[in-house]
C-alpha cells in the first residue's frame, strides 16, 4: 500500500533558479561587474551541484570554488525564499496530500540548513514528517545514501513509497532502492534525459491526483 511520498526540494518544489542568479549578481556587482546572468543559461546548472553551479555561473570572476561556495551559501542563509518561487500548485497539492493521509518527506541535496529555511519561508514545513538534506560524511544523490536516511528515519519499506523528483538524479535514487518514480517536467533535468512518458507530469496538481488515483485505485 502506498503511504510514503518523498519528494526532491529544487526544481520539484520550489524553482530556486532567480535565488541562486540573485545572489550570484550580488556577489559580481560586488567585485564591479555589473554583468547579468541568463536564466536559461543557469537552469540547466541547479542539478549540477553547488560548487559546479556557482563556478559555471561566476564565469571567469569565479575564485576559490570551494571559497566561493561557501560564500554563496552564506548569503542563501539570510535570503528569503519567497512563496511565489513554489511551483503552481504545489502548496494546495502538498495540503491535500497530507490531508488524505499521505506522509510527506524531504531528500534533497541541498544542504540540510538551507532545506530547513525554504520550507520554512514558504510554509511547508508543518506537512513533512522526515527532511533530509545534504550533510558532511553521507554521498549525496545520485547514491542512495540519503535515501536511507530518509527511510530509517520513517522506518519504511520502499514497497509504501513513492519518489517524485525532477531530475535523472532522482530518477537513480530510486531504482536503487526499487521504489516507484514519477517524474515532474518543470524542473532541472539534463536535457538529454528522457524518461517514459507514463510517469511524467508538466503539472504538480495532475501529478497530485495521479498519485491520489493510484493509492486508492
């Protein structure tokens, strides 16, 4: 029976794509380049990892990336994260999944603080039993590593899930524990990443009702 939905956080939930452009313009003007960065250039960037994105995005004026990362998460920190950057239908969907009984879950490889504050700026955090983010010492995805922290954590079978990502990443998560995915088209994925029709949304309210559907037959 399935009971558990564990969801991706970026590009499934939220479209943190003009945070990171924002913040990454703040820290150019600050260095006197005024230089804007183009959204569809950097969208294809948010699957890639931190470090890789900020280093494709700063270009040429990008430092130390490590240094650089940490900085561009230092800022992310005191940034808020607007209920405007969910994705349509997304918070009406969440409540009535949780409603009908759904355990909603988090397994995202943004870092856990970071998870923590977007789910807070934008009111979701009330709807999730288990939020995992990345932390130092466990593989972040495509491994499954989080995945089972999320599991433990709910003390689950992969049988009662179901994972809803945006990404090839998402997708090899879970294969790797044989859970079911359902794949949402509004996100970050490699263009050359194509999944299967079937189970494949353009909309999070169509996805909601799919998985309504399939739970209750």
């Amino acid at each position: 029976m399935l009971r558990h939905l564990i969801f991706d956080l970026d590009g499934t939930l939220v479209d943190s794509c003009a945070i990171c452009v924002e913040i990454l313009e703040g820290m150019l003007a600050e260095r006197g380049n005024a230089r804007k960065i183009d959204p569809e250039f950097a969208r294809p960037w948010m699957s890639h990892g931190g470090q890789k994105m900020v280093m494709a995005l700063l270009g040429d004026d990008c430092g130390d990336p490590a240094e650089e990362l940490a900085e561009f998460r230092r800022r992310y920190a005191v940034t808020q994260t607007r209920v405007e950057t969910l994705f349509n239908h997304v918070a009406t969907s969440l409540r009535t999944l949780h409603g009908r009984g759904f355990v909603l879950s988090i397994c995202s490889n943004k870092p856990q603080n970071l998870v923590d504050k977007v789910l807070e700026d934008t009111g979701l955090a009330p709807l999730f039993q288990s939020v995992v983010g990345s932390r130092a010492g466990v593989a972040p995805k495509p491994a499954p590593d989080l995945l089972d922290l999320v599991l433990a954590d709910l003390d689950a079978s992969p049988d009662h899930c179901l994972f809803v990502g945006d990404s090839e990443l998402d997708h090899a998560v879970a294969d790797a524990r044989g859970m079911p995915f359902l794949f949402l088209t509004h996100g970050y994925a490699d263009p050359d990443y194509q999944p299967d029709p079937a189970m494949s949304y353009d909309c999070f309210g169509e996805l909601a009702r799919a998985v309504m559907e399939r739970a209750h037959g």
